[in-house]
C-alpha cells in the first residue's frame, strides 16, 4: 500500500513491447494510484488493480465455509479505497491448488460461489465494475463445467493449464504436453 516509486520505466517498457494492459499486484491500492493510472493511459495501457482476496501462499488452509467473512472484507476493502480506482480489479483466490478439494469442499463449486457472490456485492456498489478472476485450472480442470456458472461479465484469466503460454517454465515442459494443453484450451 505505499507509493511504487519506479513505475514510469515499467510502464514505458510494457508500452515498447506492446502490452495494452498492466496488472499491478499489491495487498493494498498504492497511495499515489492515480499518478500510475494516469501515467499508464498517458500509454495507451488499461491498469488493473490485483488483490489477493481469498489467495495466500497456503490456499489449501483456506476455510471454504467461512467465506461469508472474507467477502465482508473485500466489501469493506473496496468501498474504502478501490472504487473508482483504475480500469478494474483482478483478484486470485483459492484456486492455486494441485488438488481438487479442500477440506473435503469441492475447490471448483466453492470458488465460483464464491467469485459469483462477492463480484455481485461489487457489482451493487459499482454496477460499471471492470472484475477479472485469476483462475488456476490444475485445481479444477477435471470440473470445469463449474466455470460455466461465473457471471459473464467476469473475465476470466487462465493460470496454470498446461504448457506453454500457462506454464511458469516453457522450457521444462514435456513436448508432448503441447498437445494436451492446446486440447484443454
């Protein structure tokens, strides 16, 4: 949440390599937002600001039937210092997962409940909201039919499903694996 100070290079950088869209990830909104958003149009880029609503670095200690309370949280986050802030949010839940469920609670089900339910709280307050839902698919793959059910005016953004482009490291990825990652996309 204090100011990023060397965002100008960043930005000019994306911009020489032709992105249209930066997210910049923080647990809290950066106290000179504006300055970045506006340095970023100035660019032609749209800048969404990533949250960590419901991620940690131990998604699997997540309490899935505790999410009322979370939601309160980023409720509350966002009315105090997201709106109106930038071109959007990004946030990342509970999904970066090599399982399919957490304490016995189908990951798949519970975060589309879960993204549907917040996003329309947001939605009440900022009916013109621009939301984008980091989703790893390792943890739901094998029950993307669940997916079906997100709200369509979330974008959803695809993490971890394969090979190149998801993977962390193309280079280490088995050839053959090109072929099921391009199945599954």
């Amino acid at each position: 949440g204090h100011p990023i100070n060397d965002f100008q290079k960043f930005i000019e950088n994306a911009a020489r390599l032709k992105f249209n869209q930066l997210i910049i990830w923080n647990d809290f909104l950066p106290l000179n937002a504006e300055e970045i958003v506006s340095y970023a149009h100035e660019y032609g880029l749209e800048l969404m600001w990533g949250f960590p609503w419901g991620w940690s670095t131990d998604c699997g200690g997540t309490n899935l039937r505790a999410l009322d309370t979370l939601k309160e949280h980023i409720v509350s986050e966002f009315k105090k210092s997201c709106k109106g802030a930038g071109d959007g949010i990004y946030f990342q839940s509970f999904t970066e997962l090599n399982q399919e469920r957490i304490d016995g609670v189908l990951i798949a089900e519970a975060v589309t409940g879960f993204v549907n339910d917040v996003s329309s709280a947001l939605y009440a307050i900022d009916p013109d909201l621009r939301i984008q839902f980091g989703l790893h698919s390792l943890s739901v793959r094998e029950h993307i039919a669940f997916m079906e059910a997100v709200d369509p005016r979330i974008e959803i953004i695809w993490e971890d499903c394969g090979c190149f482009p998801y993977h962390y490291f193309p280079s280490t990825a088995a050839p053959e694996a090109m072929k099921e990652t391009l199945e599954f996309t």
